[in-house]
C-alpha cells in the first residue's frame, strides 16, 4: 500500500511540473482526478510528438516537437482569457469553469490513438476516443467527457458542442489552433522553455 501511494504521488507531482496548469484548478478532488486521469491515459508521445502534422490549423510551435503539449497549455489559456465573459454572463458556473479546465488539458490525450509514428496524422476520431476513454475509466464528472467528445465542433464531423461548458472548450481549442496567432503559455517546463526561448508566457 505504502509503495502504491509513493508512485501515486509521484505521478501526481510529475504531471504537475509539466502541466502546472492542474494546480489551478479550484476543487482539490477535480484537480486530483484530473492528473490521475492524464497520467493514466495519455501516450508517452504526448510530451514530444507535434499538435499536427501540417500548419493548415496550427502555429509553428504546435506543428514542431513538444508541440501536442504546447498546444495543450495553449487551449488552456485561451479558456482561461474567455471563461470569465461566460461567468460575468451567467452562462457557466464556478464549478463548470473547474470542469472547462479539466477538458482543456485532457482534449487530445489520444490525439494519435494508441501510438504515434513521426508523419503521422492526428486520428479523425480522437475526440471521442479521448470521452470514451473518460467515461470508461475515470469517475470524472460526465461533463468533462462530454466537453472533450465535443471539442471538435464540426470541424472533422465529429459531435458539434451543445451546452455553453462545451462551446466554450471549443472556441479554446479554434483559438489555440490558428496558424497566425500564438496563444502564451503558462509556466513553460523548463524543456520547452530551453528548445523555444522566445515562446509567450501566459499569466492568469
């Protein structure tokens, strides 16, 4: 047991060093969850492989090496800029800007599926790979699985988002995936500060 905490513990303090975005997240329990389930769902590929593999939709820091993970931290802020319009309107909860949060940093956990291959072209259905996944093996709040299905919109004819928590997740992720705008990011690891020194930083 005592073995099976440390590792746990570890896994928590490693996604967090990489994805300091997770300790912003305002419920301890959420902000919990939402680690475990990136640490346990993601692919190894998701800290070194591209958002894309073309720049018809992304800025030359997502189309490069580390960029699904800048790309990440990118649609994360970009929420963050947009989420407090949607509270002053009334049009999300403080609990439904917590679970926002959590579907940005977890959208494209299976960008690739399983495995990714350099060239390899993001899977058409990795937005609902990712909820599916979600839903199956996590007790996250059924929002987030259903704002992460959503992400998409129409763009790959996948499930086009319906409550105000899943348009604003997808206008997060339009915004972070243009090609002539560079969204800032949020504490950058040191790794990616070190490979692109001239990269935004984001502050909330």
């Amino acid at each position: 047991m005592t073995e099976t905490i440390r590792c746990e513990e570890n896994a928590f303090t490693a996604v967090c060093e990489r994805l300091p975005e997770i300790a912003l997240l305002d419920n301890q329990e959420l902000m919990r969850a939402t680690a475990a389930a990136f640490f346990e769902g993601h692919e190894d590929y998701f800290w070194t492989a591209p958002a894309a593999s073309s720049y018809a939709h992304h800025n030359l820091y997502c189309c490069a090496e580390r960029g699904l993970w800048i790309h990440t931290k990118m649609v994360f802020a970009a929420f963050e800029r947009l989420v407090d319009s949607y509270l002053e309107q009334g049009l999300l909860t403080e609990t439904e800007r917590d679970l926002g949060r959590a579907a940005c940093l977890l959208h494209d956990v299976k960008k690739y599926g399983e495995m990714y291959e350099e060239g390899d072209h993001a899977d058409r259905d990795h937005d609902v790979q990712a909820a599916d996944w979600l839903r199956a093996e996590t007790e996250l709040d059924s929002r987030v699985a259903d704002a992460v299905e959503r992400h998409m919109g129409p763009w790959y004819n996948g499930p086009e988002p319906e409550t105000p928590l899943q348009q604003l997740v997808h206008l997060a992720d339009m915004t972070a995936s243009t090609k002539n705008a560079t969204v800032g990011v949020f504490q950058p690891h040191e790794k990616i500060r070190s490979q692109y020194p001239s990269i935004a930083e984001a502050t909330f």
